[in-house]
C-alpha cells in the first residue's frame, strides 16, 4: 500500500509540525505497530529535503518533493528490510537487485550490513540538491547488532548536513546506545471518534471501520490496511465460531503469521473474558459462550507464542494450518 494513496491523518500531521519546530540532528519515533511512524518519519524527511518548506511540512509540489514521490531523490537514504522496500517501492542497491532476479537469495526480512555501510557512505557524501541529506530506517528494529553499530559511530559523529529518523514498533529492542543518541518521540494513539472518521474518509463503511478498528486493536494503520487486503468484517467476527468447530476454511487464504496473529487475538480476549475483563479485538456476542478454562487457555498463548517464531518458515504452510485450528478447536472444548 503506497503512502501516496492514504490521506495524510490529522494526527500525523500534527506531529509532524511539533517536531519540525524543535531542533536536533536525529528522532527515535516509537510505539505500538498501526500508529504511522513510517508515514510521519516520511514527513519529516520530506519537509527536511523540501525547497519551499513551512511550519506545517513539504510542500508537495517542488522538485524534492516529485523526487521522493518517485522514489529517485539524491540526499534520501531509505533503510528497511528489502521485503518492506520493494512492497513500498524504494529501489534495491544494484548488487541487491542483481543477486535477487538472479535467485542468489531470497528478498531480506531484516535490514542488512552492507545496506547501512552504504547508508554510512552515503552520509560522508557531499548533498546534491544542497538541501542536506536524510536516513529513513524503518522499522529499526530489524537492525541486527552488527547493523546497529555499524550506524552508531555516524549517530555519535554525525556530517554536518544529515539528518536521521528512525522508526520502531519495538524501540526497546535497539540497542541502548542507538536510544540514547536520538531525541524521543512517542507516537500518539489518536481518539477513537478521529479514527474512525479518518478511516471513513478512505472509503470504509461506518459499520466496517468499527469492526476493523475493533479487529486491529484500535490501531488506525492496521484498521486500513486490514480493509485493503480483501477481509470482510463478518468473515472477522464469524472466526471464533468457525474455529470451534475446527473449520480451517475460514482461515484458508490467509499465510501462517496472519493465522497465528488471528488466534493470539482470540486467545488474548478469551483469557481476558476468562478473568472478567473485556474482549479488545472481538465483540462480546462474537465469543464463544463457555470460555475455556484459565490453564488452558494459558498452554494454547504459549503454544501461539512457539508457533510463531517460525510462521514465516513453515515446513509445510498447508498442515501448519491444519494444526492450528485443530488446537485451537481443543483449547475451546477443554474442561481443564
């Protein structure tokens, strides 16, 4: 899903006009995943690079903004996993490019070395447009350690015309070191009502915004994308009975992480529901009516938990599925 594409929200847009009105050569944007760090990270190296910028941001219309639209703009480094670069369109190095079309390897999960010795060099270079240059690093915590130091030293001793943003939905995973050099900001979870009419003014019915706001944990960004990728709201709220009776169909075009996030969302309100708290990503009327034992319930988290270390490798995706569910419909029966 491009950011060209989304609206910018008006959460988003505030921050970003507090941020630029306060000084300093690198931000450390943290908080839960779906409250648009990326987009405001964007932002802020939009504005940064911008010919005619002003208290609110990028103007949108000079030749920096075109470029960074274009994905071809001199003084940006993008730095993510190549999975998430080539979804969003940011260009691979050449030799990266290169090894993947010539199946050499498969596209990265987490952001490599080489690409943050590039971003170093890149650094050290001399700004093109005469604007300064910008980092993107996003979601920065998929820097493993050797990644991390390798960028820690610029962060330490920055060139005089760069500045850096990076973006996490996991800050405590970066290294101390990483955190400390960085101003923070933590994101701002938005109002319920703003939400929705943000999602509203994307094209979501009232009624399916709630549901995907609701399946999404209140997080705007998962609420959208969840109702971009083709999922109905009743299909969400028929899941729990569906897996009751252990019909995997219900679950059947989805990949093993997406299966696996599904269920740690049912398991997460039946514990709750199981302790008199309330559901957060299903309606009450959703639930099964006998929720499982509290043991149970607690063996079936931590199961979830193991399983999901290795949904992005699955020895056979088919039967995964199939365990899955057959799991889950016995922690749903359990009498202990």
């Amino acid at each position: 899903m491009s950011e060209a594409t989304v609206a910018l929200a008006p959460w988003i847009a505030a921050q970003r006009t507090s941020l630029l009105a306060q000084r300093g050569h690198a931000w450390l944007l943290q908080g839960p995943s779906g409250l648009g760090q990326y987009a405001l990270g964007l932002e802020l190296v939009r504005a940064w690079l911008c010919d005619a910028p002003t208290e609110q941001g990028a103007c949108g219309q000079c030749s920096s903004c075109h470029a960074i639209d274009v994905r071809t703009h001199a003084d940006l480094c993008v730095l993510m996993p190549e999975v998430q670069m080539m979804a969003l369109g940011w260009p691979l190095s050449e030799k990266a490019q290169a090894d993947i079309d010539d199946k050499k390897r498969k596209p990265s999960r987490e952001i490599r070395v080489e690409a943050m010795r590039d971003a170093v060099e890149f650094s050290q270079r001399t700004s093109a447009r005469g604007k300064g240059k910008a980092v993107l690093v996003y979601p920065a915590e998929q820097m493993n350690h050797i990644t991390a130091n390798a960028l820690l030293k610029t962060l330490e001793e920055p060139p005089g015309d760069v500045r850096f943003v990076l973006a996490s939905e996991a800050a405590h995973q970066l290294l101390p070191t990483i955190r400390s050099r960085c101003l923070g900001h933590t994101m701002v979870w938005p109002a319920q009502d703003q939400m929705l009419q943000w999602l509203q003014g994307q094209g979501i019915a009232a009624d399916a915004a709630v549901s995907f706001l609701r399946a999404a944990g209140g997080r705007p960004d998962d609420a959208l994308a969840l109702a971009r990728s083709g999922r109905s709201p009743q299909a969400w709220s028929a899941l729990p009975q569906a897996v009751a009776k252990g019909d995997a169909t219900a679950l059947g075009d989805w990949s093993p992480a997406q299966v696996i996030d599904a269920l740690q969302k049912l398991c997460h309100d039946l514990l709750a529901a199981s302790v008199g708290g309330a559901p957060r990503y299903f309606a009450p009327a959703d639930l099964p009516k006998t929720v499982p034992p509290l043991g149970a319930l607690t063996r079936w988290s931590r199961a979830l938990a193991k399983a999901a270390r290795t949904a992005d490798h699955p020895f056979n995706a088919g039967l995964m599925l199939e365990a899955l569910v057959a799991q889950a419909r016995n922690t749903l029966h359990s009498k202990h």
